[in-house]
C-alpha cells in the first residue's frame, strides 16, 4: 500500500493554509464539494455582476499597522483564499509566520466569519504548550493578515515519512500522540471541536529531534453547545469519525482522528483504505482496524489497547482525550501530572444531581466495585480539580474546576448545589474520591469495552442491595441499603418497569446504562450563551 497520507481528501468545510505558521509546501487541494470551493464559484460571479465581495465591505475590528510594524519576506505556502509568508517583526527582528487573506475573495458572509472565527479560536487557546502562538490579527483595504509563530521544524507528516518503515518507535509515536491529546483535551474545555486532526495539520517548532508539536491549522475548527451535535460533514477522508458520516458528530470526532493518527505512527499504514473517497467512508462505518498484519504482531499489547479504545465506532464508548492520556500507553515515560480536567468529568458532575435517589445509590454500588488501576483515569481527574491534594474536593476547587468548562460557566449557587446536594453524601462540605468516583463513573464505556467485566462488576453492585441473594431487590432491602425512611416506592418507580414492586438484575443494569446515556446528551444550559460568542 502506498504511504500519500497528505493527500486526505476534504470532505466538505472551509480550508485553510497548512503552511499557516510554518515553513511547510503547498497542501493538497481539497474535494469538488469544498464548501469554500463553491464560495470561490460564488465570488466569480458576484464580480461579474459588480457586487463588492463582503470582505471588502467588512471592518474586522483588527488593527491597522501591519506594514509598519512587519516586513514580508519569503513565501511559505499558499490555500484557496490566501498566502502565508515568513514576516519580520521591525522593532525587534523576531520572525514569525504570517497568513495573508484576500478580501477580494470573501465574497459571501460565511467567508467573513469563517475568518472571525479562527482569529477567535487562536485567541482562545493562546498560551497552549502546543498550540501555534498567536500574536495578532491586521487589516488594511485589500487584506486580513494573522500573525503567528513561526515553526520551522516541519510536518509531522514529513517525519513520519522520513522514519524507517514510515512508522515510529512505541516510546517516540506516544510522546507525539500525548501532545495531540493534549490540544484536544484543551479544545474541547473551550466548547470547540478540531474537526480536522490529522498529521499535516501538526508542526514542530524547530528541526530537533525532541522539538516541540505545534497545532496550527484550525480553518474547520468550531464553536458547540454543550449536548449539541454537527449535523454538517467535514474533515478529511482517512481521519473522519463514523458518527460525522452520519452527521451527528462532536469532541469525540477529534479523538477518533488521533486513533487514526497513532495507528499510523506506530504501523507506517493507515487502518482504513480504499482506492476511492466512497469505498474509505464504508471502511470506516463497517469494519474495524487490522493488527494481524505486520508489525502488529511485535507492538506491545498497550499500544494496542490504547488505539483499540480510540477507534470505538460508539462515541459514547470511546474515550475522552482527557481520559486518552491517562491510558497507561501513553503515560509510561510521560509527564503523567500534566493530566487536563475532563470535559466529560464536569458534565457528569453536573447531571449527578438531576438523577433519582436509587440511580445515585446504584452508581456508588457500582463504583465501589472497582479498583485502582480500573479508576486510574478518574483518579487523574480528582488529583486535577484537588489543587491543595488534601484528598477532598472544596467547594472553591469545585468552582475553580466548573469555571474552566468555558460553555456552561457555572458559578455561586449551582456549584454549591452540585458539591452538596447528592455527591456530598455525607455532608461535610468535602467531596472525597469514592463520592467523586459516584458521580463522575461512565458506565456506557464500562458496558462496550469489556462485556464479561461489565457482567460481574454489576453483578457484584446488584448484590449489595440483594441481601438474601434470591435475585431482586426488594424495597425492604432497599430501605436497609440506604437507611432512608418514609415510602420507599417512589426510588423504584423509575427502575421498575415491570412495575411487580422489586427490582431484577436486567432492571438494576438498565438503570445504570441510563445514566452514562443521559449525561453524555445533557440539554444546553438555561440561558448559555452563543458558544461562538465565547
């Protein structure tokens, strides 16, 4: 099989210079359906008609200073709207890159904000280790120009052609894929969505061997409302998730594509080909990845574990980025520390206090079930939001971690609610890591990645209500396991389905599913902003 992994087609989306903040060549073009191939269309003919293109009509807000203050130099690249030169900065000689975009070809509005909103995304991830610096955004008459870090190390592409075999070592792929991760973790805290990882799209910042990676390219990137979906395809070919072909994507869509992405580094081959753009999407949708072929047999069973969990067709299913640098593959040899909060950890805090009593009993059942190594990931997350590692959670660590979940933003009294309502259970103002565990268990991942386990640790949660073993929970031993008193009958209702006043297991492991269910689609908060106005 050939190696063209930069020629990944676009699905449909704007497209942006690859060579945005680096000294990299020109990208591949994307697909006839390229939705700012049909704007280019759009701006052919409106300048036939006489129309002034909207860019031309537009005043960004960005400063007007640009050739005073920076002097262009040699080109680096060049996409459908726009070029990129090396730029020197005049009043201290620093050289960066700079994204130069035709007004001219702004034709339609959606162009403008495509622009907007990629000046807002580098400003919102400014300050990430690695994420392209973004220093500033200009404008005069004739053209937009972002200003950003110059990384002159290369494509991760051209390296990973450039190794033997065109695959790297185990140790050298996870130091790469953790930096990934790491970009997607802090995109998805924002409420943004890549939508377009893949090798190209990651530069180092200098020729070193152990330089740096740089995310640079964000032209697809975009702005979600918690609980939301999108219903647009976008992406390209080798690196899209099932759930984006079947248009109801979200963050998990950028996990699925550093899947793809580790699956190369460590193999040299891409997990699902096919000689047209048709036959690769049913490859994605249908079959699973190969690691019968060589050199499968000789990499560890980590690794394979670690790209098994990222290629999960079931979003649900799949692991978060924040849960991805917990997996031991990635750890070994890492900065392990340097674990972000979890997007998915916060919703679940959230949806906690909205379940029924017996659902939160049946979670801390559940949770008590497992051990260390099973709760590595979610340990991560507690030591995280544990900022004085007292082993308890505050309620000012619980709204210092609520406040980095940019869309929702919770704040005063909903964070106290959250810390003391039901996850506090025994109400000394602390959440400890067996009530935090509770709240924060994704059972659906539980469920998919390993069947049998699932059985027995459900099993064993069912039992500590079931106390003469005859295979129901009965409101008497209900009342025993929770020490509540009054009418026991309305924490049944909700699992009883059968409605014969008990609960079987079947009920009892339904319950559970439910919760992971309905926190991973949590409605928009009441009165959330436009998450593109962040």
């Amino acid at each position: 099989m050939g190696l063209c992994f930069s020629c990944a087609i676009k699905v449909s989306g704007s497209s942006s210079s690859n060579a945005a903040a680096a000294g990299g060549g020109q990208q591949c073009q994307p697909a006839a359906q390229n939705r700012k191939g049909k704007q280019e269309e759009a701006a052919a003919g409106r300048r036939a008609g006489g129309k002034v293109p909207c860019g031309k009509r537009t005043d960004f807000g960005y400063d007007k200073d640009f050739q005073s203050r920076y002097a262009i130099g040699k080109l680096l690249g060049h996409g459908q709207f726009g070029y990129t030169f090396v730029a020197t900065n005049k009043a201290n000689g620093e050289r960066v890159a700079v994204k130069r975009i035709d007004k001219n070809k702004m034709v339609l509005p959606i162009a403008v904000e495509d622009v907007k909103r990629e000046v807002k995304i580098l400003k919102a991830l400014q300050g990430h280790e690695n994420v392209v610096h973004f220093h500033n955004a200009f404008e005069d008459d004739s053209y937009v120009y972002i200003v950003m870090e110059l990384c002159e190390g290369g494509e991760l592409l051209d390296r990973i052609l450039a190794k033997k075999d065109s695959r790297y070592s185990e140790k050298d792929a996870a130091i790469v894929v953790r930096q990934m991760l790491k970009v997607a973790a802090e995109c998805h805290l924002h409420g943004l969505v890549h939508r377009d990882m893949k090798p190209e799209n990651f530069l180092f910042k200098s020729k070193k061997e152990d330089s740096s990676l740089k995310a640079t390219d964000f032209g697809l990137s975009d702005f979600i409302n918690p609980g939301k979906r999108f219903h647009d395809i976008v992406g390209s070919a080798y690196y899209v998730a099932p759930e984006v072909l079947k248009r109801r994507s979200g963050p998990e869509s950028d996990v699925w594509s550093i899947g793809v992405i580790t699956y190369i580094l460590l193999s040299g081959r891409r997990p699902f080909w096919d000689k047209t753009e048709d036959g690769i999407f049913r490859e994605v949708l249908k079959n699973k990845p190969d690691f019968r072929r060589k050199p499968w047999p000789s990499i560890s069973s980590s690794a394979k574990d670690f790209v098994n969990k990222l290629l999960v067709k079931d979003p649900r299913a799949r692991l978060t980025a924040a849960q991805a640098l917990s997996h031991p593959w990635v750890r070994e040899g890492g900065d392990a520390s340097e674990i972000p909060l979890d997007i998915s950890v916060l919703h679940y805090m959230r949806q906690f206090v909205k379940y029924s009593r017996f659902k939160q009993f049946a979670l801390r059942a559940l949770a008590s079930t497992l051990n260390e190594d099973e709760l590595a990931a979610l340990r991560d997350q507690f030591d995280a939001i544990d900022v004085d590692k007292n082993n308890a959670i505050s309620l000012e660590e619980m709204r210092h971690a609520l406040a980095k979940d940019l869309p929702w933003r919770l704040k005063g009294p909903r964070v106290q609610e959250i810390l003391q309502a039901q996850i506090d259970t025994n109400t000394d103002g602390l959440v400890d890591f067996s009530e935090f565990v509770a709240a924060t268990l994704h059972v659906h991942q539980l469920v998919e990645h390993d069947s049998e386990k699932w059985q027995s640790i459900s099993q064993a949660a069912f039992n500590k209500f079931d106390v003469d073993g005859d295979g129901y929970i009965t409101p008497e031993e209900l009342r025993m396991h929770t020490g509540l008193k009054g009418s026991i009958n309305p924490l049944l209702e909700e699992a009883d389905i059968d409605k014969d006043g008990r609960i079987s297991l079947d009920e009892f492991r339904r319950l559970l599913k439910t919760a992971s269910m309905s926190s991973r689609n949590v409605p928009t908060p009441t009165g959330a902003s436009n998450p593109q106005k962040l």
